[in-house]
C-alpha cells in the first residue's frame, strides 16, 4: 500500500509540473534598441561604438539593434549613404509618441517608451537589464522566408497583445564602413552595425504575410530581419524577434 501511494504520488507530481510548464507563455524579456544617428554628426560615433559593443556582447540574447540613420544632416555637406527621410520620419514619430519638444542625433529609443543620448553607455545598459526582467506581452516569429530578385518575401505569426498595434519588419546590414570627405566627420573612416536599410510597417494580424525591398548589393551572409510588434497609440514594442536569411535562393 505505501508503494502504490508513493507511485500516485509521484505521477500526480510530475503531471502537475508538466502542466504548469505547459501553461507557462514564452514570454521572456527583450530590448528593442533603436539608434537615430547620422554620418554627418561628430556626436554620433561614440554611439554607434556603444552599440557595437553592445552587438558583440549580445549575440545570444534577446536584444535587437536598428540603426536608423537620417537624412535632415546631409544638408550640411555630407550624404549619408544610409540615409532615408523614412527613418527620420520615424524620428519625428517617436517625438511625438514621447511627447518631446524635437529631434537630435544621437538618439536612442528602447521598446519604444524610453528614450536618451545614444552615447550614454550606463544608461543603455541599465534599460536593456531592467526590460530583459519583464515578461513581453506579446509573439512574432518569421517563416517561409524567401529572397525574389529585388525582395524579400515571408509570412509571421503574431499573438498576446497585437491590439491596435502595426508588425515593422526590418532589412538589417550587420556592418559596414563608410570614409566621410566631408561636413562635421570629414575625413573619418565610420563604422556602423545594424544598418536599417530597408523596413515595412503591416498591419498585425495572427498569421499574414509581407514583402519588403531589398538594398542594392543584397548578400544574405551579411544581413538579417528583425520583427517586432508595436503600439501604434503609444509607440510601446510589446515583442519582437529576429532572423536569417537564407543562404540559396533565385
């Protein structure tokens, strides 16, 4: 009799922790970093040396960089090749979102509802680690991801809190490096990483599908998607998540 108790007991055990693994969401921390910074800027290659660093250390863990550069500098002698008024569209967004009198570079916005000077190191690294200990509120994963000659076609699925939300979807350049001739960086040879060279804005859905124009150059070795969910009331990034390209296509 105590053996069949012991035998009940621990079926009863292991069926309770089972379940409650099962009901348990994945809904682990993420930081959504965005950079607004431009090659046209002195203030903005410390910046974009923190999140570099930031890149390196983060491989393994949910921390997704955008590096948005804009486009209101070159008029003051230099082109950003990166530049799009797109991303300083976006910009201005934010300004409103968080209620901020203007724009400046470097700028950085982490999941949407925290914003400061993109070179302030400790700053960063404090938001990230206190963002990594919430729970996300909601899911996006990529699939049937697939290089067309010009485009990038895929599908998602989305769930929790997609409510009156948009799924931006980005075509990140890991790296890369520009030699400034001229304005306020003349004569600097730049680095960058997590290059926004291209995003698109859907409306979220459970399951749908997307395309999104590709760069010029296009190489999958050296670019990668990054998703993520987002309040278009308030700007807050609810979820988020990345992905490869795939090596072979047309």
């Amino acid at each position: 009799m105590a053996l069949g108790w012991l035998v009940i007991t621990a079926v009863a055990l292991t069926s309770f922790i089972n379940n409650k693994h099962n009901t348990t969401p994945d809904n682990k921390g993420f930081a959504v970093v965005e950079l607004f910074t431009s090659e046209g800027c002195s203030s903005c290659p410390p910046a974009d040396a923190v999140v570099a660093k930031l890149e390196k250390e983060s491989a393994d863990k949910p921390i997704y960089i955008l590096a948005f550069h804009v486009d209101y500098w070159n008029r003051l002698g230099w082109k950003d090749v990166f530049s799009s008024a797109a991303y300083s569209d976006r910009q201005r967004q934010y300004a409103e979102w968080l209620r901020l009198s203007s724009v400046y570079t470097p700028q950085v916005v982490v999941n949407g509802n925290k914003e400061f000077v993109g070179s302030e190191e400790g700053t960063l690294r404090n938001t990230i680690k206190a963002d990594l200990q919430k729970s996300a509120e909601a899911q996006v994963s990529l699939d049937n991801i697939k290089v067309d000659g010009n485009k990038v076609n895929l599908q998602y699925k989305a769930d929790g809190n997609i409510t009156n939300s948009t799924l931006l979807i980005a075509v990140i350049e890991k790296a890369a490096t520009s030699k400034v001739e001229r304005g306020e960086n003349e004569g600097r040879t730049l680095s960058h990483v997590q290059i926004v060279r291209s995003f698109a804005n859907v409306p979220v859905k459970a399951n749908g599908s997307a395309a999104i124009n590709l760069p010029n150059g296009f190489d999958a070795r050296n670019y990668e998607l990054i998703a993520f969910v987002q309040n278009t009331s308030t700007g807050a990034i609810n979820g988020a998540t990345k992905s490869a390209f795939p090596l072979t296509y047309n």
